[in-house]
C-alpha cells in the first residue's frame, strides 16, 4: 500500500528468513548453538565456546544475538532495560490489563480477547538499550561488533525492529566490502577489518539512537492517560506522528 508517498510492504518473517537463507552455501548456518561465552587467541581469532561443548574459531565476529546478547556483554554494553515496571506474570490480571485497553475497539477485537484461555495468554516484557549508552559504548572493537537487537533493542512502537536489522546487514556489508576490497598488504587483515566494523558502528550509531528514542517517546505519547497529554494526542498528534513513523522508514543504506 502506498502512503504519503511512502510504499508499505508486509513480508512475512519465514518468507524472508527462507530467502536469505537460499542464498548461503548449505551448511553455512548452524541451529541450536547459543554461544556461553567468547575469549582471543594470540593471532586475534575469537574462540566462541557454544552450550553443547563445541568450540569455534572465527575471523570476524558479528553479534546478532538478541537482547540477551552475549557478544554485547563481552564489548562491554549494558544489559537493556524494561521499558516500564515488569508486570506480575499473572495471566488473569494480563488479561484483565488487555480488556481495559479496548474500550474503543471493536466487538470483534474484545470477542477475541474474552475467549482466550488463561493457558494460551503469556508476557513478554518490553525492553530497550539506553540510547545514549550508544554515543560512548563500544558498537565495535577489533574484529568484533553487534547488529540487530544485540545493538539496538527497541520498544515496537514505529515497528523498525526487525526493518532496522535489514539496513545493518546492508550497511554492514558494504563497509567490510570497502575495507577488504582494498589493495591487500601482508598482515594488514585484521586492520581493514577493525575499520570496516569501526565505520559500521560510527554509521548505525546515530540512526539507532533516533529509533530507540523515536520509538520510546512515540509510545509514551501513545500510552499516556493523563488528561492533557490525552487530549493532545487525539486532536493534533495523531496525523504528525502517522507522518513521522513512515518518514522513519525511508532510510538509504548507501551503495
């Protein structure tokens, strides 16, 4: 669909993760292999030491591990935080909580919220990495960086979670491309690529502090029951910030 000029794509997550993968070698990606915990060889290799024993060995390291990112531990990035108190993993007073939310809604909406069972109702509390942290942490450090939500744990109120981890891939590649396509001399691998991972954490680090913060506020405004606020959002927010998410969207990854 179209939008102020903008063009809106749903892809389903299968979909696309079928389609990236096609495009590797078979036997490229690996299942069921959490990573314990990381440590450095002499030769700047980093061992990955995986839950089932395993032991590997790589060049370069990209943390796309998740909110509980080991690879963000090991470069020193704070644990995320909540976005607001945990809630009470209560699936009653969850339930309770959603059918609150939806006088505005329709009866279709609440139906379907009235017939789900206690059983099939779960939390999972809202998370988001300070985003200043990412002005003065380390994206990067040698051969090492994070992408995704390892680096940029958002709440999804502007929904560029997972479209943000597309432009890292895309503009990670380009600046390990840039580094390692240069005229090579002996010995000097692992700098080209320290530096094509150091302008790749320079590059995202400022467009996921606008997401993150973007995000955060967006869903402040949104949620927020107090009177004034209330008011603003309804009668003049509600157009800017619809313009403002898909202005967020258009993002160019570079060539």
């Amino acid at each position: 669909m179209s939008f102020k000029g903008h063009a809106i794509r749903c892809v389903q997550r299968r979909s696309l993760l079928e389609t990236l993968a096609k495009e590797l070698p078979n036997g490229t990606i690996r299942f069921s292999s959490k990573v314990v915990s990381i440590d450095e060889s002499e030769d700047h290799f980093k061992r990955l030491h995986l839950a089932d024993g395993a032991i590997l060995k790589t060049k370069v390291l990209i943390g796309c591990d998740g909110v509980n990112s080991v690879v963000a531990k090991w470069l020193g990035l704070q644990n995320p935080v909540f976005s607001e108190e945990e809630m009470e993993d209560n699936p009653l007073k969850l339930k309770q909580l959603v059918t609150s939310k939806l006088k505005y809604t329709s009866d279709e909406m609440k139906s379907v919220i009235e017939k789900t069972l206690l059983d099939d109702i779960i939390s999972s509390p809202l998370r988001y990495r300070k985003p200043w942290e990412l002005l003065w942490g380390n994206i990067s450090k040698g051969n090492v960086c994070v992408a995704g939500d390892a680096l940029h744990p958002m709440t999804p109120d502007i929904g560029q979670g997972g479209c943000s981890a597309l432009e890292d891939g895309v503009v990670l590649a380009r600046c390990l491309g840039e580094a390692l396509l240069k005229p090579r001399v002996e010995d000097e691998e692992y700098e080209r690529i320290e530096m094509g991972l150091k302008k790749f954490g320079q590059e995202r680090k400022w467009r996921s502090f606008d997401l993150i913060t973007t995000a955060f506020m967006v869903g402040f405004i949104q949620q927020h029951e107090g009177k004034v606020m209330s008011y603003l959002r309804d009668k003049f927010m509600l157009r800017f910030l619809s313009g403002l998410l898909s202005r967020k969207a258009g993002f160019d990854c570079g060539k």
